[in-house]
C-alpha cells in the first residue's frame, strides 16, 4: 500500500509553498507522526509528519515550489516492498563505497604542475607532505606557497598569488568569491511589504528617552520571587506591554488602522499586542491576544509560551496574525536607536533600545541613570502628531513612575499585581 503525502493549506489565500527542508532521505524508513519535511508559506513555516510506517519516496526537491494540495512523497508500507528497499540500498551502499575507495585510490597519486615543480625544488619540500587541491588532486602552484609559508618568509609575488587565485581553483582565504542563495518563500514576501509599507504609507517617527531606574529597582526587588512563583522571569516587556496598553486607551487612533479600501476607520476596543522575536527563519511578530485583560504574570508567560514556538520553529499563522499595535525590541541586539517599520496594516510601532548609563539634570542635580531611547514610528495618514507625541509621553510616565500608573498607587498593591 502507498500512502500519498500532500502539501496541507497553510491558510486562507496561500496556493503555494516552498520546500524549505527534508528531513529524511530518499528510501529512508520513517514512522508514523514522525517529523519528514519542513516547508514555507508567505507567512509561516509548518511541518509534515508521516502519516504510516513504511519507505519514503521523495517526489519534490529542497527549494522547490509546490502547489497546497499536491503530492510531496510516497510512503510504501508493505513490510515486503520495505525490506526489498532496505537490502537494495544495502546492496547500493556497499557498491558506491567500493566506488569511492577506488577514486580515493586515484586521487590519492601526487600530480604536481610544472610551476610547483619548480617551487618543491627550490624550498625542498617532499610532494607527499603536501594536499593538492587542483582538480583530480594534482599539485598547484597555490598549494606549493602554502606549504612553505610555515617555514620560509613570503616573497610579495607569493602572496599575491593568495589574494588572486586563478579561476577554477579553491578559494584562498582573502580571495573574492561569493556564493548565492535562494530567498525562501518567507523572506520574500516579508520584503514585499516592507516595500509596500514604504510606498502606501506616510510613516514619521517620533523620539523620546525613559529613565529606566525605577523598573530597575522593582524587578531587582521582586524578579526571584515572581520567578520561583510563576516559573518566568520578570522582564521589561511587561512593563512596556501594560504601559502601551494604558496608552492606547488614552490615544486609541494609535490602536486603529485604514480599511483595505482606504476610505475607513477601524478602532479596535481591544489591544492585540504583537511581539517582534527574532528566529532561525527570521523575525518573527506573534500576538498577545486581549492584553489589556493580562497580568504581569499572564503577559510574561504567554511572551515565554510564543519565544519558544518561533524559536523552535512551531508558531502558527494564527499566532501571527490579528495584532493592532508591535512591539520591538533592537536593544537585545545592541541597537541605540532606529527608526522601527510599522506592521501592516497596523498603524504604529514602538521600539525599543538599549539600555545606557547617561547623565540627566534631575531638579538641578547632575546624575547617572539607565536610560532607554524610545522611538514611535506611525502613520500619519491616521495619526497625528499630538496623538503620537502624546502616546510616547504617556508610556515614558508609566515606566518612569510605575507604581503609580502600573500599580494602582501603591507599594501596598505590588505584591497583588504581581500575584506573588
């Protein structure tokens, strides 16, 4: 019996994938449920599991676009045709072992050319101390050079022969060579909307600084018990998650974004808050659904929960898709200030930046503090500078002086608010 594989709908308006990864062989036996491929759609990267024990075929080539509902692999699950497949591919193996033994066997001979003749004499270096990297093993002038580099000085017409080396040999390690590569499926569709974004949209970026100092001290203060409470770390993201949501109720066109058609305006009363994570695909922007009904604790988990699925490669498009405001963290890469690319159809991203010790004038007194830049790009085909200056402001307020505006007043509540 043979079981046909096919490639499953990624989601509504997505015909086709790519074939970003196999993970078995042509003819290897694979089990039931078992991870087989990994493939790429405009806006995810989803598995496929073998639906039998048995023998796969393999019918689509890494890097290959596929259309959803065609057929990728054949999986034979008769135990005869699989222990047939197994003994000729033992049979197989061992001829193309004997194959390579007796290339091994040619390349093995030293051919050196008529220039490394000459350069062998002169340094007294023996042809078998030497790897030819010339096609079919033979001695080039190149291999020659480097040899006697570990013992004699370079004259400057060998090193150049380094820098330069002449076409059809191996690269040297200052030689100027490059390599291309396929854009998966995912990287290109992101680059189309980054574009689209530039051209269909009047982006501004505004800019502000936060003293960092007071979230410093809670978490320092609180970050090992909520830790050995919760199972996750107290981070900045839950501060700067609540902030944006307080902020978004006092600005809400910051949480609207322009119909399709470009003649309305959608508020949202909610705040879907996505996250900017950096994956092994590439940045990756999951959604903290209803936000504004989370705590610390709720927030903090679910931003762990997503972290792990990009990170491993398992996040749904259902887990990108829907959010109305982005978050994005550059600082964890370094980054002093940038200005972020609004998410479509969002209309605003904030941006985050690393953290340095500056100088402030604080009531007259000169002081070192923590300070983060802050950067709101917008649309401003929406919003308006009050409404994004006034966003910024009302989220350096809330991280500047949480207890007040993140914990209802009072000490006494931080123990509540962070459910500890």
């Amino acid at each position: 019996m043979t079981i046909k594989v096919k490639v499953p709908s990624p989601g509504e308006s997505i015909t086709e994938v790519e074939v970003s990864s196999w993970l078995v062989k042509d003819g290897d036996s694979v089990s039931k449920g078992q991870i087989i491929a990994e493939i790429d759609s405009d806006k995810a990267t989803l598995e496929i599991s073998a639906e039998e024990n048995g023998i796969i075929t393999l019918m689509k080539k890494k890097g290959e676009k596929v259309p959803v509902g065609d057929i990728i692999c054949l999986i034979k699950t008769s135990s005869c045709e699989k222990n047939e497949k197994k003994k000729n591919q033992s049979n197989i193996s061992i001829s193309q072992v004997e194959e390579t033994e007796r290339k091994q066997k040619k390349t093995i001979k030293k051919y050196p050319s008529p220039a490394s003749k000459k350069i062998l004499s002169e340094k007294n270096i023996s042809v078998e101390s030497i790897q030819g990297t010339g096609k079919h093993g033979r001695i080039t002038k190149r291999d020659c050079i480097f040899a006697s580099s570990s013992s004699d000085s370079i004259t400057t017409d060998e090193m150049t022969s380094r820098y330069f080396s002449p076409v059809g040999e191996k690269p040297t390690i200052m030689s100027r060579y490059f390599t291309k590569t396929p854009l998966s499926s995912l990287r290109r569709k992101l680059s189309e909307r980054l574009v689209s974004v530039k051209n269909k949209t009047a982006i501004l970026t505004t800019f502000n600084e936060v003293d960092m100092q007071e979230i410093f001290i809670l978490r320092k203060k609180y970050k090992n018990i909520f830790k050995e409470k919760h199972g996750v770390n107290l981070g900045f993201m839950s501060f700067f998650t609540k902030s944006c949501v307080r902020a978004l109720n006092i600005y809400p066109d910051v949480n609207a974004m322009i119909s399709g058609e470009g003649e309305e305006k959608i508020n949202f009363e909610y705040c879907d808050i996505s996250i900017a994570i950096s994956g092994p695909k590439g940045l990756m922007v999951p959604v903290i659904r209803n936000a504004e009904n989370l705590s610390f604790r709720g927030i903090e988990k679910e931003i762990s929960r997503l972290s792990e699925r990009v990170r491993n490669g398992t996040i749904s498009i259902d887990e990108m898709t829907g959010g109305t405001f982005t978050i994005t963290n550059g600082g964890i890469f370094g980054s002093m200030l940038s200005t972020p690319i609004i998410n479509p159809p969002q209309s605003a991203i904030l941006g985050m930046h690393k953290i340095m010790d500056r100088t402030v004038v604080i009531h007259g007194s000169v002081k070192i503090r923590p300070i983060m830049y802050l950067a709101l790009s917008y649309d401003h085909r929406i919003i308006d500078g009050r409404e994004s200056v006034g966003f910024l402001v009302s989220v350096k307020e809330a991280i500047e002086n949480p207890i007040k505006f993140l914990m209802n007043g009072s000490e006494k509540n931080i123990h509540r608010i962070l459910e500890l």
